[in-house]
C-alpha cells in the first residue's frame, strides 16, 4: 500500500507514532518548518483524519485520530521498545521522497547528499546503508547516524524520489553537478 511507503519515509523523517493508553489503536504525529508540508502529508494519507495544523515555537504540528490500522506500523517501528528502523524497509520512491523532504539536505560545497538517522540506533544506520547498496546507490555511514550519497550517485538518488511535489523544499532539488569528472576508481579529475 502507498500510504504505508509514505508512512515508512515520513518515520525516518520527522514523524512518528504514539500508541494510545491500552494499545488498541494509534495516532500519527508530525512536526515541520513549513505548514504547507503538513498539507501535502494530509492529502498523500487520505485515509487518516487529522487535527488542524498549530503552529508552536515557529513550528507546525498536527496529529491524526487514532487508528486500530496505526498498531501494526507502531509495532515494526517501536516494538522493540525504541525507535527502530524496521528489517523489511524498502528503499522505494515515496519512502526516499518523504525522508528527503523531513530530514535530507545536499552539500553544496562537497556535492554529496544526507540523510539523517541521528534518533535510531546505528543497527539501523548500517541496514539502510546496506538498502542503498543493494539499489545501485554508494553511501557512506558517518558516526553520528548520517547517510552520505556520494556526489557521484546523488542523480540516481534524485532520480529514485523523482521531481519535487513540495514547492516549499524545491531548493533541496537544485542540486549543482561537480565540475570535476569520475574516473576509474571512483577518483577525481
């Protein structure tokens, strides 16, 4: 299902799940700099209703109502008593999309592209980093819970999520090739 893809990218984003007090449903919850993005998450999980958005401290949040369908996500992702990124995490379009959008940036100095995992254990550092490879993309793992794509597979990335939908985050999508060339050995020019 595309909403659990989305759920999935917006998980190792900003978002998150509580479980409600006796554990027979649960609400999906999200922060964001722009409440623009909130609207857009709201039109791409039609099937959940959520609370007007509020802006706190220069921030945007809503929740949605709670779901006995949100159990089974909050149990591959906190089941195991902390947030962790689940085994079967596919690496597909909507899930690379919406975790770009809540917590990936591009160097424009270095030319590479990051991902954050900083709230997850490193288990769950060293398996997405393993998803990538396995997909054709090279990424790196830095100490602090960081997914570096290098400069030279930052296009196949971007050509995995696709154009922006999310007018507010376009400058995330201008991204600038190196003017330096790849040789063999992955070596500069």
């Amino acid at each position: 299902n595309e909403e659990f893809l989305i759920l999935d990218g917006l998980l190792l984003g900003d978002g998150h799940i509580e479980l409600e007090e006796g554990g027979l449903s649960a609400r999906y919850c999200h922060g964001e700099k722009h409440c623009e993005t909130l609207l857009s998450i709201q039109n791409v999980l039609p099937s959940l209703d959520f609370s007007p958005p509020k802006l706190t401290n220069g921030y945007w949040f809503f929740k949605s109502k709670s779901y006995t369908q949100l159990v089974p996500v909050w149990k591959r992702w906190y089941g195991s008593g902390r947030n962790t990124v689940p085994d079967d995490i596919s690496l597909v379009r909507p899930v690379c999309y919406w975790w770009f959008i809540g917590d990936g940036s591009i160097s424009s100095s270095r030319y590479d592209l990051q991902l954050c995992l900083d709230g997850f254990p490193d288990r769950g550092w060293h398996l997405v980093h393993r998803k990538f490879l396995e997909i054709g993309i090279k990424a790196g793992v830095t100490s602090k819970g960081r997914i570096l794509i290098s400069a030279k597979d930052v296009p196949a990335f971007y050509n995995l999520i696709g154009p922006c939908n999310n007018p507010e985050y376009l400058y995330k999508w201008n991204y600038r090739a190196p003017q330096w060339t790849f040789q063999r050995n992955n070596k500069r020019n």
